[in-house]
C-alpha cells in the first residue's frame, strides 16, 4: 500500500514512500541548485514536519494487534513479565516520573531526571560533559582540604570510641610473650553438648578373658541349662563343646583354656619361623632393631613424592642426553641421598666418575658419599686421572685419621703440585716448629710471590734470619705493605724503635715507585691490628706516615678528629693517641683540638698522662680557662691541694678577673674546710669581678656556714645591683622559709615575680608555699597565672597536675592532663607523668603512646623502665634503665631510680657498676635529685653520697 499524506501534497507522498512524481517544466528549473541539497539529514530531521504533514504508520508496519493477555515472545521470561499486559505495565511505570514531595530535596531538586523520559541528544551528551568536568574541578579544589576533614573526623571517631582490636592491642602484644608450652596448656573450649549426646550407650561388646572360665570350671560350677528366670522357661541347652572329646582334661572331666592359649602361642611361633627363614639371606627376625629399621625407611625430605619424581626423570633425561655434563651426575646423587637411597646415590655418581673422568666435582663428591674405606680408594682412583687437583689432595689427607699418614699424602701431593700453597700451608700446620721452619723454607722457593709463607718462615725464624727472609721477600714482592709492617714490628719487638719510623717511611717511598696507591683506611687499620698485638712503635709510626695522605687541608681537623673517635670505637686507644698527638703538632692553638684529647686522656689514659697533657695545653692556649680548671681539679682529685692552687693562680695571672677561675678557687677551698680563704678570695671577686653568680655563691657560703644574717645582708646588697636575677630571688625566700617567716618569703617571692615574671622556678617555689601553709585556692590561682604568663611550659601544667593529685582530686588532675598534653604534646615529663595517672591495665597502652611521641626523651623512657619494674619484669627494666642513662647520663633522677633498682634486685657487682658510673658522668639536674644535692645540709656531699641518698628516700609508690 502507497503510504497518504493527510494533507494531500506531493511532498508529503514522497516523504511517505510513494514512487518519485516528475515535477513540471517550469523556468525555475534552469536556477543554481540550494547549497543543502545532496547533503545528509540533521539529526532529528523529519521531512514536512514543519508544515504538519507527518506520515503515520499502519497496522502493517508493527505487525497484528496483541492482547493484553497473550504470552510474550521470550519462552523463558521470570515471573511478572510472561504477558504482554506485564511488559506494558513494566514500561509504563519505568516512564513515569517520582515527583512528589518525598522526592525532592532544597538543594539538589528531585532524586531523579525530570527529563529521563525525553530523547537524549548529542548537545545533552555535551553539556554533561561540561557539567561533569566543572564538578571535577570544583571536587579537586576542595579535595585536599576534604580529605584533611574527612581525615581529622575519623581519628577523632577512633578517639572517642576505639575499635575492639584497639582496646584489646596490650592484651594482643603480651601474646609474644607466651611460650609455645603455655599456648599448648590452653584448655580446649568444653563441650556444649548435653550429657545424652556427649555419652551415647552403644551396645558394648566386651570379650570374656580366658581366665574367667578357667575359674569358673575349676570352682565346678559347670552350668547346662538357661536360668528359667529368664522367661525362657524350659529350654535345657548343653555347654557347647561341653561333650566334644579332646577339649576335656583328662582325669578332672574339666576343660584347660590355659592349656589351649599356650598351644596357640606355640603355633603362632612356629609360623614365624617358617615365614622368616623362607626370606632369602634372611634368618631372623630382630623384635628390637623392627622399628628402628621402620624410621630408617621413612624419607628424611620435606618435598613431595611426584616432585621427586619428576626431578628424578628431568635429571635421567639431562644424563642421558648430555652423559659428560658432570653437575647432571651430582645433582642426581644428591636427589637420591636426600629421599634416602645412599646406595642409588652411590652408583650413580660412580656412574658418573666412569662418565666424566677429569671432572674434579664428581671425584670429590664420590669420595664424599662413600664411606671410609671405600672413599680412600675412589680418591686414590681420582689421583690418577687428576694428578694435579689440589682439592683431591686435601681430601685425600682429611680422610686419613693418621697424622703421620697425613703428612705422608700431602707430601706426595707436593711433589706433583709443588706451586700450591694451600698446600704447603696445610702440611706446615701439621709439622713441629723445627720441621715446619725448614718445610717453610722450600716453601718460599717454590712459590716465592706469597705473602704469607715469607711472614710464617719470618716468624719462626731468628731474629737475624728474619731480617734476611724479610729482605729476601720484599725483593720478591716489592708491592705488598705487610713485609714492611711485618719488618717494622721485628725491629720494635727487638728493641730497635729509632728503625720503626725509619722503615715505615722507606715503605711508603718503595711502594709509591713501584706504583701501588697508599690506602689510607687499610693502613689505620693494619696501625689498629698492630696497637692490639702490642706493636705501639710501629702502631705510631704508621699514623704519622699515612695520617695526612690524600686530605684536603680545611678538611684535616674534621676528618682527624672522626678518625680518632672511629679508632676509640674499635679499642685502639693507642692509635687514636697518635692522631690526637699529631693533630696537636698541627693545630697547637686550637682549644677544641686540645679539648677532646683531654677527654680522650680523661676516660682512657692515667691522671698522669692527663695533668701531662693540659700543661702542654694550658701553655699553647693559656686564655683557655677550661683547661686550667681541668688541670686543677685533677690536682685535687689526686688530694694534691698546693698544686691545684697553684695551677689556679696561674690562671688568674693569664685569665685575670675571670669569674669561672674565681669560683673554682672559692670551690676548692671551701671543699676543703678553709672557709676564710674563701670568704676572702669572695670578698676580692666581689671587688675586682662582681658578677651575679659570684654573689650567689657568697650568699650560698654564709647560708651553709648557718651565717644566716650576713647571708641576707649579702643578699639584699646582690639585689641592689642584680634585681633581674632569679636565683638571689629564690635564695632569699628560701632562707625566710627557713626561719619559720612566711611572710616575709612570700613577699620575697611576689617581689622576685614582679621583676622576672618568666621564672618559672620562682612560680612554684610561690605556689608550694602557699600549698604547704594550707592555701590550696592561691595556689591554684598562682599556678594559673603562670601558665598566663608562660605559655606552654611543661613544668607549670606538671605542678597543676600534681597539685589536684596531692588533693586527692585525681579527675580534676586527669583533665589538666588531657590539656597539659595538648598545649605541650611533646613534653617528656608531662608524658611520664601521664602514664602513672592511669589506672595499671591502660598504663602499658599510654606508655606506647608516650613513646611514639617522644621516642627519645629520657623522662619517658625512664617511665618505661619504672614500669617494667613494677610488672617485676626484671630484665627488661635493667634494659631500659641502661638505656635512659646512656642517652641522658647527667639526669641524677635516673641514676637513683637505676641504683634503688640494682639494690632490690641486683647484684653488689651490679651496685656497684652503677654508683661508679654515676660518680664518672657527675649528675646535675633531675627532679628528685635537686632536692638533695642543693639542700643545705648536703652541700659538702660527693655525688656517691647524693646518689644513696636520693635512692634511699624513693619509695615504690608506682
């Protein structure tokens, strides 16, 4: 059927599928054609619907009517879509829109597409494009500052409400320290199940031992008929076997099941003994070496059987294609000793010795899986094919037990292989001295290049033949370094020490012109190796020769000074006092140089050599006023007090008016009781170099001499000219605290904070007062004000801390905590302290805590060990204890908890290591340790008097 138009037109014919009508001549034919004619259609574009003349489609164009009822064409289509009504039904509800209320949202508008139902076109693809790629931009702007958020969030989550795993992490990490036995002796979870079904009563079946019938027959009771209460009433049933003749013992009329048993066990004997001897080569069977044999036949090897074969048929294959290759005859040897088959293993690498002949591997590998004997003759064999393998040879010696055998196989192993020298080594090590000096001395002609041979025959040599064979072998071998070093270390062992320097010297000429490159590392460490073996001379002599070889010069000091630490590190002190000493020849007005080898001399040499060494420095560098009181307090370590003066009035004359060497002075004499001498030389600095500090220490001087009026005389004068000066602050209020004058120390105290508001130490002195006459409310309001003043001070927020602790207010204290440990996160001692407010399950958690944050804070790791110790984890406390005091050894705190420690649980060796590093690393600063060495009463106290001291009063209160 042609397709109508609705309106008539020709054009819509066309459009609609009818034959093309001609159109009429007509003058507008001959005009130039449209520009779009020929082109392809716009999208969308629908011929004559701008007019209105749109085609429609017949019945015949979709096909015949379908009722709403009628199964869909798909035979395998699910519930709900099996008839064209459901299909309809499903469309129509996909098309509609969800535009109520529910659905729409302020913000984003409706949850769907309010235009899903139209036709999506190429300009809608376009502009989600554009939309997506602005919504990208937009999402990378604010990504980063997103994330932090997000970021920030979820650890603030995890804070409040921590996962089980975290709760439990401590419990977790103890489980490293459970032991596989303890693991073992968990008991297993019970049984839920009842006891019906734990226990179901199978019908038992329980064999009658022989024994119980012999009994019963021997009793006669000889029973023939079923009990009639057994409701059977009436059945009379003879024993079985009660009648049969053989079974009844003659004589008794009774049946011996004894008897029966022994007869079988006869039997049973004999069948072995048949079975065993008809075994070829076989006769007896051994009951105790059974299992024995039984675990000798179980594979020893981890792999599984089908690896096994398959590695056994790729290695067939390797050897049957390639049957020279000796690694294929190795590798199948050992396949079959490590699954057990030694004698496979054995044929085929005799196989293999058959196949590859030269082939030294294969010998030794053979001489290796056979045994004694047999492996002395597979190596003999070996011998003739490879007369000049020195690994046979050895081998060959190693198998023989013999020493005198030994000697006698490498002998003729060096008849054929006279230029090995592991094997002149090897057969000098078994000969005696006498022997070996001679076998040494064929040794060095046949391979005259090693090094070794000329030192061993140099060695056992005298010390005029030494000489020679070290001349003979420098000839022979003009670039090695250790023939010199060797000859330099037989000259000093012989007393000649003017040749040392002499010979180390020429060394260094004679290896430059025969063009080996001076090693500067190799040549320290050939002086280290000399230092262990007791060769100083030459130790020194070989740093002075090699100490300035390839340096640049503004590197000199820095890289001397590394080299001496380096060689102190490794033990060789008298190395590193050469480059100290050479070093000092160089640089003789540089203190820091002079420095270090007074340390040096100090831990490692004797107070002679140290008083020795400042002389010399106190004279190249006299304004060094460290120097001059090194020198003088070992003076008086050495009670040698006349020296110590003098050395110090020395100083005075080259450092005049210096306050340290005034102190030092005033130190000495009052440590030895002559306390006018003091008083004057105070009274002088006072005069000639009044500083703050030399008026402290007056003021100090009266106080413990119990001069408490000329001391706050003293005072008040200092603080006429050092009013910004907190310690004459301190001091003063101390003494009235001393008196009994609250008032008057509060007032000291309250002036003192008026002029250094950033003391923090004249903070709480203030606030302890007003704790201590009771006050807990001013103290409160003075800690706060300080923490107003001084912004992120530890010290104030510990003291808050501890404040409502001593109150008995331990919430209060817990929440300072918390914000003490934000504004100061860092803070060793508020961490430390922290861990002991918790309670004893969470203080192995907050301890880790502390330790992420402050991982190497003295403080916190003395907690840890304070911790260990109170979990009587003894080891692990002694670990940490060591560890906190070789990372702050002047904290004294330390040092007295480690001593207390060592006093419940250590050793007096162990005591006494720890107070005597404590008396060497001279504590200063610590909590509990201030208290003591700073009391009046001690000031005269060595430091293994304040250590006691201080661990007698720590109390295991954690």
């Amino acid at each position: 059927m042609w397709g109508r138009s609705s309106a008539g037109g020709p054009g819509a014919a066309g459009a609609s599928g009818g034959p093309p009508i001609m159109p009429l001549a007509s003058p507008l034919m001959g005009k130039k054609k449209k520009p779009f004619l020929g082109m392809p259609a716009p999208l969308g574009y629908v011929p004559g619907l701008g007019r209105g003349a749109t085609g429609f489609t017949t019945r015949s164009d979709i096909g015949p009517a379908r009722d709403a009822n009628d199964p869909v064409d798909d035979r395998h289509a699910p519930p709900g879509k099996r008839t064209v009504g459901d299909q309809m039904k499903k469309n129509q509800d996909d098309d509609d829109e969800d535009l109520n209320d529910t659905n729409y949202d302020e913000f984003n508008g409706y949850a769907g597409s309010l235009f899903s139902s139209g036709p999506y076109e190429k300009d809608d693809e376009e502009a989600d494009a554009i939309y997506a790629a602005l919504d990208k931009r937009m999402d990378e702007r604010r990504k980063e500052r997103r994330e932090l958020r997000e970021k920030e969030e979820i650890e603030k989550y995890r804070m409040e409400r921590p996962k089980i795993q975290q709760q439990f992490s401590d419990l977790k990490r103890k489980l490293a320290e459970v032991s596989e036995e303890e693991w073992l002796s968990i008991p297993e979870v019970g049984d839920a199940r009842n006891k019906r079904q734990r226990n179901p009563r199978y019908e038992k079946l329980t064999p009658v031992p022989d024994s119980f019938f012999s009994k019963h027959l021997q009793t006669g009771e000889n029973h023939t008929s079923v009990d009639p209460l057994q409701g059977l009433g009436g059945l009379n049933t003879p024993y079985p076997g009660s009648m049969t003749p053989g079974l009844m013992t003659p004589g008794t009329g009774e049946l011996d099941m004894r008897k029966i048993g022994q007869a079988r066990n006869t039997l049973m004997d004999m069948r072995l003994s048949q079975v065993s001897d008809s075994v070829s080569g076989q006769t007896v069977v051994d009951p105790k070496g059974y299992l024995t044999d039984l675990n000798s036949m179980i594979p020893t090897h981890g792999g599984d059987i089908s690896d096994i074969k398959k590695a056994r048929l790729l290695l067939k294959s390797v050897r049957e294609t390639n049957p020279h290759h000796p690694p294929a005859w190795i590798a199948s040897a050992r396949l079959e000793e490590v699954t057990g088959k030694l004698q496979v293993a054995r044929n085929l690498i005799m196989k293999g010795t058959e196949m590859c002949p030269k082939s030294e591997d294969v010998w030794l590998e053979a001489a290796r899986l056979q045994p004694g004997d047999t492996a002395k003759a597979v190596v003999a064999q070996a011998v003739r094919h490879l007369p000049q393998s020195v690994r046979i040879y050895i081998r060959a010696a190693e198998l023989e037990t013999d020493v005198r055998a030994k000697k006698r196989v490498l002998r003729k192993a060096l008849e054929n292989v006279s230029k090995s020298v592991r094997l002149w080594k090897t057969a000098v090590e078994l000969e005696e001295p006498e022997d070996a000096r001679i076998m040494l001395s064929r040794a060095v002609e046949c391979c005259p290049t090693s090094v070794e041979l000329w030192l061993a025959l140099a060695r056992l040599e005298t010390y005029e033949n030494a000489r020679r064979v070290l001349n003979k072998a420098r000839e022979n071998i003009p670039t090695d370094r250790h023939i010199w070093i060797t000859a330099a270390k037989l000259e000093e062992a012989n007393g000649n020490t003017q040749m040392v320097d002499k010979i180390i010297d020429r060394a260094i000429t004679s290896l430059h012109a025969n063009g080996v490159e001076i090693n500067r590392e190799q040549w320290i460490q050939d002086a280290e190796e000399c230092d262990k073996a007791g060769s100083v001379a030459t130790c020194q002599a070989v740093i002075r020769a090699v100490i300035g070889i390839g340096i640049e010069e503004e590197d000199r000091k820095h890289t001397w000074m590394e080299d001496a630490e380096s060689c102190v590190a490794h033990g060789a002190l008298e190395c590193a006092r050469a480059i100290y000493a050479h070093a000092l020849q160089v640089f003789p007005s540089k203190k820091s140089v002079w420095l270090r080898a007074a340390y040096f001399e100090k831990n490692h040499g004797t107070r002679e050599s140290l008083e020795a060494l400042l002389q010399r420095a106190v004279a190249h560098c006299p304004k060094a006023e460290v120097l001059w009181l090194m020198g003088a307090k070992s003076k008086w370590l050495a009670e040698d007090v006349p020296a110590a003066r003098s050395i110090l009035a020395l100083a005075f004359q080259a450092n005049p008016n210096s306050e340290e060497i005034w102190l030092a002075a005033v130190k000495l004499e009052s440590e030895n009781n002559e306390y006018e001498r003091a008083r004057r030389l105070l009274a002088k600095a006072r005069s000639s170099a009044p500083t703050a500090r030399v008026f402290m220490k007056s003021v100090k001087l009266e106080w413990v001499l119990g001069n408490i009026d000329a001391a706050q005389e003293l005072c008040t004068e200092a603080l006429k000219h050092y009013e910004d000066f907190p310690k004459l602050w301190m001091m003063r209020g101390q003494i009235e605290e001393q008196c009994e004058n609250m008032d008057k120390a509060r007032e000291a105290y309250n002036q003192g904070l008026k002029k250094c508001p950033h003391s923090v130490a004249l903070w709480l002195l203030l606030s302890r007062l007003e704790e201590r006459v009771g006050q807990l409310t001013r103290a409160r309001a003075i800690l706060e004000k300080a923490r107003l003043k001084n912004p992120q001070s530890p010290e104030l927020w510990l003291e808050s801390v501890r404040l409502e602790f001593r109150a008995g207010l331990k919430n209060i204290s817990n929440t300072l905590m918390a914000k003490a440990l934000q504004e100061c996160p860092n803070s060793g001692i508020l961490w430390a302290e922290a861990v002991f407010l918790e309670a004893r399950p969470q203080r192995k958690t907050k301890s880790v805590d502390a330790l992420k944050k402050c991982e190497h804070d003295p403080h916190v790791l003395l907690a840890v060990a304070k911790l260990f110790w109170s979990e009587r984890k003894i080891t692990k406390a002694r670990e940490w204890f060591l560890r906190t005091v070789k990372i702050e050894p002047d904290l004294g705190d330390a040092w007295a908890l480690f001593y207390k420690f060592e006093l419940q649980h250590g050793t007096e060796e162990q005591q006494e290591e720890v107070r005597k590093r404590c008396e060497n690393a001279e504590p200063r600063h610590g909590e509990l340790w201030c208290a003591e060495s700073k009391h009046v009463l001690n000031w005269q106290k060595k430091t293994g008097e304040i250590l006691a001291l201080v661990a007698s009063k720590i109390k295991n209160t954690f």
